[in-house]
C-alpha cells in the first residue's frame, strides 16, 4: 500500500532516476505523480501504477484516471520578445534514441496535412538553435542535416559554426530543425502515434513523408519563433534537396540559398542504391515487416544497408588511398604476397551453425581493414539508428523533384528559384554527381557552380571544412552585406 506521495515517488524513483534529475521524461514521470496523488481519496486502498512511455495510468477500485504531464512553455531566445506557447505539449517518447541530441527543443505543431493528404496530429518537432535573432527577426540562418544527422550541427558541421566562421553566430541565428521520419526528435516511427503513448508508437505504420512535407512544417518551427526573414539556408546531400525546396517560398521570404552535393530529383541511380539498403533491412529474419521491439532491433540488416552506403558516400581512390590492401597487422601485410589469396584457414562462414540465429561479423574475422572499417562503421551506425526510420527517409529521397505539381520539366522548375544561389559540387562524387550540380547551376538564373577538390566522394561536403567555410564566407559576404559587415549582436 502506497501512503505519502514520498512513498509513491520513492517506489518509483530508481525507474525515473535512470534518466537523469533533470531529463524531461523523469520530470514529466514525478509531475504526472504529484498531479494522481490529489484524486487518491482513501489512502488505504491498493494503487497500482503502470509507465507507458510518459503516460501514467492509475487503476483504483471503481475508478480510472488518466492524466500526462502539464504543458511546457516554448523556450525564449534572445531577440524574441516574449515567448508564444505551444498549442499542445506532447511528452517525449521513451526510446533507444531519446537523449542522443542533448539541448535539443521541441515545439509541437498540433495539425499537419501531409502531401499524401494524411494528417498528423501533435507533431513534434525537434531543433537547436545557436546566436540571437535580431530586433527585424532578419538574419536567420537555416542549416539542413543529411540523411542519418540530427539538428546539431556542431555534431557534422562543427568547425564551420562559431564567431568568425561561416555559420558566424555573432550575426546570424542559426537553426536546424530535425526532418520527419528522423529517430532523434522529430515526428518517426519511433515517437508515439500522434502524441497519445496509449496508441503505442508509429513503428511500421509512420506514413510516407516528402522532402516537401519538412520544409513546409519547418516553415511553421520559424513562424512560431517569430521568423520574418530567412537571410540564407544552407545543406548538402538530403540537405540540399531541403534548401532548393525552401526556395519555392521566394526571395521576399529567403534571400539566398546554398545547395552542396545534392539534386533537383532524385535519379534513378540513388533509387537504387535506395532500395538495395532497404532491402537489406527486410531481409533481416527480426525486421518482422517493421513490427519489432527496441530490445530486439533488426541491427544486421540495418549494418548491411549502412555498409552499401558508405560505399557511395566514398570513392573508390578514397578508399584504395585509405586502407589498399592492408590487414591492419603490418606483419601479415608485409608477409603477404598480393597475387595470392589470403587463406587463413577460415572457412567462408565460421559463424554459427543452419539452424543458428545469424549473428553480427567478428572484427577478427576480417582479412582487410577496408573490411574492418565497414563493419566498424556498421556496428557503430546501427547503435544509434533505427531500421524503420532508415526506411521511411530513404523513402522520403525517392519522392524528391522539384517538377512535382509545378513545371513539366525540371529545368523549368529550377528557372523559378530567384534567389542568388551558390551550388556547391564534387567531381568525384558518384551518388550526386558533379554533372548534377551543373544542371542546377545552369538553370537557376542567379547561381555559380564552385567544385570542392576533393576524391573522397560524396562525403567530402562534410570533410572539406576549410574550402566550405572559404566558399561560403566569400559568397554570404558578396549578397548579404548588411549582415556580414555589422557589428555581433
């Protein structure tokens, strides 16, 4: 029998302490129990307690209550002058993925129609944030993560974010926000179904989601922040396909725009390195056609779709500068004759038996170091990423074209961005390819072409730190002058 709330809050302490004092879950846990303890009328009777998530459920003899915690106010940034609130505070879902993005905010948008026509109801949307916004609300900055980023761009882009660099915190408020379908804060298959944890999470029932469908809830992240103009956006990759979409709102709205290592739709080169990592996820004996648990994930099918990948991010130089044929052990490199083949006396599979569950490689079972990096890379990838959300945004890459419900073609697409756009291409990149970018770059009316020299592939957008930071400086400073040029706020 529970007497005090002390009690109640004791018994339930160790589950709540596991997240830490002051994480929102173990706030919103010791709220929602102060809160049921004012309707415990008879404290001899028997109380039962049950944690779904965030979500309290107290079963007392002839009654039930069901209660969450109290609404959070939305965060206050400096520039702002007074806070808006939410029109709905949703509890963040309980997950392997919940605190990966420490100082991370959500602002919850209580109704969104998706492109599909489907609509969501209390969508959280995470987003970080760096510098202040200024007394016009005019020189915000928008920075758009890749497919498996968060929104913290000091995690990805880190050396380009700060006084001084091209995401100059002294005169922009930068923010990212986190897309749709994403594990690490925003609306995916692993928050709850439209904020009610007694509907359980969206899993394999998260609906399709567009590159569209984020701008146009982010557009509402900035409304709600008291946004009136954005001075420029900024992404590569999957980011790149989110920063040309955000030129449709115009330039009265988005002054100008730098698309990297990206496309104007999405080719059928990059479906089908798509549907071959999705593939792979399937394949997995535990993906159950989506309907898994976070104590048993599909993790060897989400390795192999992470290990397709990085081969397209990198190229083949890359890698052959990288690792060529080294073991790892520079006694069997040098030992070994490179016209023969290895044999170590493994056998082609040495791990487990026909009627075994299959089980992750063993790094000593690599006869390569470009081996041991992938699986390295894999293991460490399916530790922080979820194979729905992984499907649901490769998914979301395949519906992106800019033509789509506007042009015919997508040069006559591209023809409608006004704003001053600096496209930002790779020669050796064989995902989005430099001819790509030339593309873009011819037909949008006010863009230059500028190649990061590079043979790392795609992923050079996010390893050439000091080229970016001088191609961005120089091009901000060239048509945001007004902003580049005044004192830090």
């Amino acid at each position: 029998m529970y007497g005090s709330f002390a009690e109640v809050d004791r018994r339930i302490g160790g589950w709540a302490g596991q997240f830490g004092a002051d994480c929102p879950d173990a706030v919103a846990v010791r709220q929602t129990l102060r809160v049921l303890h004012k309707h415990i009328l008879d404290r001899s009777q028997s109380i039962s307690l049950s944690i779904y998530g965030n979500l309290s459920i107290v079963s007392r003899r002839r009654m039930t209550t069901t209660t969450t915690a109290p609404a959070l106010p939305t965060p206050i940034h400096d520039g702002l002058g007074k806070s808006i609130p939410y029109e709905k505070s949703v509890p963040r879902a309980v997950n392997p993925f919940s605190n990966r993005v420490p100082g991370r905010e959500i602002i919850t948008i209580p109704t969104f129609t998706l492109e599909s026509g489907v609509e969501m109801r209390n969508v959280p949307v995470a987003y970080m944030s760096w510098g202040k916004l200024s007394p016009k609300a005019n020189n915000v900055m928008i920075i758009c993560h890749a497919l498996s980023g968060s929104a913290d761009v000091s995690d990805w882009w880190g050396p380009l974010l700060g006084p001084g660099k091209a995401f100059d915190t002294d005169k922009f408020f930068v923010v990212c926000m986190n897309s749709l379908g994403s594990p690490y804060g925003t609306a995916s298959p692993v928050t709850a179904k439209n904020g009610d944890y007694s509907q359980g999470w969206y899993g394999a029932d998260f609906p399709s989601t567009t590159i569209r469908d984020d701008v146009r809830l982010h557009k509402l992240v900035l409304d709600k922040l008291g946004v009136r103009k954005v001075a420029a956006v900024i992404g590569g990759s999957m980011g790149g396909m989110h920063v040309l979409e955000w030129a449709f709102f115009g330039k009265d709205y988005v002054r100008c725009i730098v698309p990297a290592a990206t496309s104007s739709h999405q080719s059928a080169w990059a479906i089908g390195w798509g549907e071959a990592q999705r593939h792979a996820i399937r394949s997995d004996v535990k993906y159950k056609n989506g309907r898994y648990g976070f104590d048993d994930p599909p993790v060897l099918g989400l390795e192999a779709a992470r290990m397709t990948a990085l081969l397209t991010y990198r190229s083949r130089d890359s890698l052959e500068r990288r690792f060529g044929r080294d073991t790892g052990n520079k006694k069997k490199t040098q030992k070994q004759d490179s016209k023969t083949i290895p044999n170590n006396g493994t056998p082609i599979h040495s791990q487990g038996g026909a009627d075994e569950t299959p089980v992750a490689f063993d790094r000593a079972d690599s006869n390569f170091a470009a081996q041991s990096y992938l699986r390295y890379q894999a293991k460490k990838f399916s530790d922080r990423f979820d194979s729905n959300c992984y499907i649901a945004l490769t998914n979301k890459l395949d519906t992106h074209d800019l033509a789509r419900g506007r042009t015919r073609t997508i040069t006559e697409a591209l023809s409608l961005i006004q704003q001053p756009t600096l496209v930002l291409g790779i020669r050796s990149d064989g995902l989005y390819t430099l001819a790509e970018q030339e593309q873009i770059a011819r037909a949008v009316p006010n863009a230059k072409l500028r190649e990061i020299v590079s043979d790392d592939g795609h992923d050079a957008f996010l390893i050439e730190w000091s080229q970016l930071n001088w191609l961005l400086i120089g091009f901000l400073h060239e048509n945001l002058p007004d902003i580049m040029q005044r004192a830090a706020l």
